[in-house]
C-alpha cells in the first residue's frame, strides 16, 4: 500500500451517532424477522386449532370418511398413518443404522466411500414426489405389490433412510475412539466392539435421530399421492398387501374439496396428524435429555 | 464378552482344539456381518441408481413420440385434452415463480434470523427462539398447503389485492418460504458461527461497531455457507409438492403475474397421478418426463450448494 492520502485521513468523521443508531435500528430488524418467523408459526398453529377443534370428537376419529362431512371420520387415516409408520421403523431403521456401521466403522476412507456418502447426501436432495415415481415402477409394478400399504411403506422407507442413516452417522461419529481401541486391544473383534461398545454408547443419539426421521414420514404425502389412487377408503387395511390411506393424503382430499364443511374437518384432521407428531417428538426429545444426563465422557 | 483363553493370556501361539474352533467362528461371523453390512450400503446405492433408471427409461419412451424440441421448447402444456400440447416451459415457469417468491421470503428474514442467532442474541433467546424454528420445519408440507388456502389467501393476499384468485402463486410462494425459513436460518446461523473470533475481536479493536463487524466482517467471512442455504433452499422450494398443489392451483400458464393461478412440476404430477390416467399411456408418461426435468433442476442446485459447502469449510476448518 502508498501513503494514506492525508486529505482522505482529515476528511474522516467517526460519525459515532450515526453508526450507533444504525446499530439499533438493525438491531429492531432483528426482532422483527424473528417476531415474523415465530409469529407466523403461532399464527397457522392457532388457525388450524380454531378451525379444527370443534368437529374433533370421538365419533371423528372412530368414523370413516364419508360423502358427508359431518359424518366423516379419520379411522382409516390414522390406522393407515400407524401402520406406514411401522414399516417404516421395521425396514429403514435397520438398514440405515448398518449403512451408517458400515460407514463409520469399517469403509476404508477412499474414492467409493467419497462416492456413497456424496450419493446419501444427494438422495436426502432428492424431491420426495420422485421417490413416488421410483416406487410406482419398483414396488408398484415391478415386484406387483400394486397399491399396497406394503408398496407405500417401502416406499416411504427408501425416502427416510438417508435421513437416518446422516443421523445414525453422527451420533457413532460423536462416540470416543478411545472406548473403541480399549476394546480391540483387548482382543475384541471389530463386530464384536460396535456391537458391545460403540453401538450402546451411541444409541440414544441414534434413536433421536431416528424418531425425527420417522415424524417426516408420516408428514410426507407426495409419494404417496403416486402409490394410493384409492381416494376413498372406508376399511382398514387387513394385511400388508391390502390398499390404504394416510392422514396427509385424507388432509389433502379434503382440503381440495371446495365446500368449507370438508375444510373443516382437514383442519381436525391436521389437529390429529400433529397431535401425533408431537408425541413423537417429545419421545425423541426426552430420549435426547436423557442420553445427555447419562454420557460419561 | 468373551474372556481371552489360558493359551493367549500366554502368549503362545498353539491353542487348543474348542479355542481355535471358536477363533474361527469368530472370523466367520465377522465377515458375514461384514457382508450384511455392505449390503445395507448397497442399497441406498441402488435407491440413486433405480431413480436414475425410472426416470431415464420411461422419459426414453416419452420422447420416442414427443421431439424434445416441442417439449423443452413449446409454450402450451395441455397433455391431457385435446389439441395436446407437450411444451413443458409453462410448468417450469410456474415452478420458478412460486420458488421466486418463496426465496424472497426465506432469503431475508432467515439471512437477519440467523444474524440475530449467531451475533446478538443471549443464549436464552437463543433457546427459545431455535425449537419455533425446529417446529416450524416439522410441520408437515400439507399443512402448509391447508394454511395458505384457506388463510393466507382470504385473509391477506384477497384485501390486499382484490381480485386474486382463490388459487394463487402468491400464497403458494409464501407458505413455501416460511416452510424452507428455518433451513436458511440454521443453516447460515452455522456458517456464521463457524467464522473464527479472532475476526470478530480485530475488527472491534479497530473501532468497528457491533453492526459493522456483523455484516461488514462476519458475513462475507461466512458468505459461501449463506449462499449455499439460500440455494438449497431453492431446491427444496422447486421440489415442495403438496403445499404447491393445493394452493398454487392446476392451470399451466406462462405468466409471471403471481395473483394468478398456476401449475407447479410437482403440481402436475400430483394431478396426473390422482386422475384416472391410464399408466400406459403416453399422457402417463408426461409425469416422468416432468420427474426428470425436476430431478435435473434439483441435482443441479444440490451440487451447486455442496459446492459453496465444501468452500467455506476448506477456509476455516
């Protein structure tokens, strides 16, 4: 650098009110995006509650839908909504948390571990209606599960697993090494230190992560848009091959409805799926609490 | 666990016949488990490569009869009556102006949020304001669809501006914006928080004030992390099916008016897929056309975003 222009150097004011209240004001734009965020998110909690509150009864949710808005009820939704949500935790559980012992703890770091994690981390990019798409040719067509809660499920749990594997990833990731090498140099097995040692010590970080990945699955409706034509369904599913429906889906045909009766009940409807997801939730969130009481390193 | 035998407590290298018959049981076991484990990889694996071939083959098949040229070049999208029309152009723009609108939204509000978070806030503000962040990006998408139908537009967009139609761009985008809000904000907030203090410390040391170091230092230092929030939430706002579905509506226009009525990609598929549409037909295939083109767009600002990701680790870490 040359020699500061001294011209520059006297021209030079602190301003020092000018910049405070710039400060300050930036400081109010601050409130109010976060008053914005929060406000909006009490205000569609609030909305759906009004709306939905005074149809939820128990007739609601022991009733089937039906051409009468008064009449309908969430049974088979919600059922469905279980069920899904029980292949889900049968079928991605398992593999993702292999996927991520695979991962963590044997894959040699190199070019085909860069690319599987790189592929994880794009196919948790991917649009979940594409996921529809992948289950209507394989699990619709190609294995001939038609429109089957079976079929739904499946496809369903291929759309969580990166979910659960990033999550499973970190929490064996945040697992000391050094609990890891007191074990192999006592003669275990590698199988033998995850499954005795690194498995236990991570498993409240990977039951967390996983209940977070299952309440997105049973808030995801697109793929199954593809998978469940059936649009009215007053039965409950009698096996794994029978055909189905979720809440988000029932929500959905609702809410497309134009008369307000219809609008009416999906907001019940809505009450009902985040009732769920809130039990959910706080599960993960008291499994959370209690893994950070109980970490000893 | 179990306890080392007499023989390699010794340290001798012959052990007796039930040892080494468990030795070896343990190496079987060890590499089955292996095996079982590589297969659980493989398919997450095969997951990219079946919705790579899906999308491929059956979008091969769609432009067996419709030239390419009509469908990325056509201003009319009408596959489904007659006179059809397969341009594809009307539903991407559809995409574009709800995902528009909603970047518009998430960019500014998240971008100050996550300043807020990571330079001003006190931990207890912290820990209230980040669980409404947590919660808002738990609400499921056709929630979000419910709330601009039936509020955002007969209660804000209508008395505003009379005249919107019941189905409309606007409250599509911003529902959709509040929905990829908290991912702007966590995500910037961490790229934020990642610029090292030391920054932060000379800058004051200089005379800068407080606002000065937050935007003049500590955001361009963690500008690459900011860019790839508002990118990723660009993709997520381009591939958000059911909100988009409900409240942006299911005509295929090419306009950037966002009081009118649109159709989205993933809006047009969710409408062909609950119609009665026969699976083999070429009208059918239009959705894995419409699949790949939005697969495409989204991997592209995926990568993109990883990118700038990879950017601003390599600076500070």
């Amino acid at each position: 650098m040359t020699v500061a222009p001294l011209a520059v150097a006297a021209r030079w004011r602190p301003r020092l009110a000018t910049r405070s209240r710039s400060g300050r004001a930036f400081l109010l734009l601050c409130y109010a995006a976060t008053a914005i965020g929060i406000l909006s998110l009490v205000v569609l909690l609030a909305d759906t509650a009004i709306k939905g509150a005074p149809q939820l009864s128990w007739e609601f949710l022991t009733s089937y839908p039906s051409r009468f808005a008064a009449r309908s009820g969430v049974l088979a939704a919600a059922v469905g909504t279980l069920y899904l949500a029980l292949i889900v935790i049968v079928v991605s559980f398992p593999l993702g948390i292999a996927t991520a012992i695979y991962l963590e703890e044997y894959a040699k770091p190199g070019l085909l571990n860069r690319i599987v994690q790189t592929n994880i981390g794009n196919l948790a990019g991917v649009p979940s209606i594409i996921y529809g798409m992948l289950g209507l040719a394989v699990f619709v067509r190609a294995l001939s599960l038609q429109r089957s809660l079976l079929a739904g499920g499946l496809t369903i749990a291929v759309l969580v697993l990166p979910i659960v594997i990033i999550n499973a990833q970190e929490a064996i990731r945040a697992v000391p090494s050094s609990l890891r090498h007191a074990s192999l140099a006592l003669g275990a097995t590698r199988w033998e230190t995850v499954w005795h040692h690194v498995l236990p010590a991570a498993l409240p970080g990977v039951l967390t992560g996983t209940i977070l990945a299952l309440s997105r699955a049973i808030g995801e409706a697109a793929p199954i848009i593809l998978i469940s034509s059936i649009a009215f369904i007053a039965f409950l599913p009698d096996g794994l091959l029978d055909s189905f429906t979720i809440l988000p889906i029932q929500i959905f045909i609702w809410v497309s409805k134009p008369q307000e009766a219809f609008h009416a009940i999906a907001a019940s409807a809505i009450l009902v799926l985040l009732a769920l997801l809130l039990t959910l939730n706080a599960i993960a969130i008291f499994v959370r609490d209690r893994s950070r009481r109980s970490a000893q390193w | 666990m179990a306890a080392p035998t007499k023989a390699v407590a010794r340290g001798t290298r012959r052990t007796s016949g039930p040892a080494r018959a468990r030795q070896r049981r343990r190496r079987a076991t060890e590499r089955l488990i292996a095996g079982v484990l590589i297969t659980a990889t493989a398919v997450s694996v095969l997951t990219t490569i079946g919705i790579v071939l899906v999308l491929i083959f059956e979008t091969v098949e769609f432009f067996r009869h419709i030239s390419p040229w009509e469908f990325f070049t056509g201003t009319e999208w009408a596959p489904l009556i007659s006179p059809r029309q397969y341009g594809v152009l009307p539903l991407i723009s559809g995409t574009l102006l709800v995902a528009a609108i909603a970047i518009a939204i998430a960019m500014p509000l998240g971008l100050v949020i996550a300043i807020y978070l990571a330079e001003y806030a006190r931990p207890r503000t912290r820990s209230i304001v980040k669980p409404f962040l947590e919660i808002l990006a738990g609400v499921p998408t056709v929630v979000f669809g419910f709330f601009a139908l039936t509020f955002v537009t007969p209660n804000l967009i209508q008395p505003l501006i009379p005249g919107t139609n019941v189905f409309n761009a606007l409250s599509a985008g911003i529902v959709v914006g509040l929905m990829v809000l908290p991912m702007v904000a966590t995500i910037s907030e961490d790229a934020l928080a990642a610029v090292p203090r030391a920054l932060r410390e000379a800058a004051h040391g200089l005379g800068a004030t407080k606002l000065e170091v937050s935007l003049r230092v500590v955001v361009p230092a963690a500008l690459s992390g900011i860019i790839a929030s508002f990118i990723l939430a660009m993709s997520r706002a381009v591939g958000e099916t059911m909100a988009v579905a409900i409240a942006a509506g299911s005509t295929p226009v090419l306009t950037l008016d966002p009081t009118r009525s649109v159709q989205t990609m993933t809006g047009y598929i969710a409408q062909v897929s609950l119609g009665d549409t026969p699976q083999n037909s070429i009208e059918f295939k239009t959705i894995f056309a419409v699949g790949m083109t939005l697969f495409v767009m989204t991997l592209v600002l995926n990568i993109v975003s990883q990118m700038f990701v990879r950017r601003y680790r390599n600076v500070y870490q």
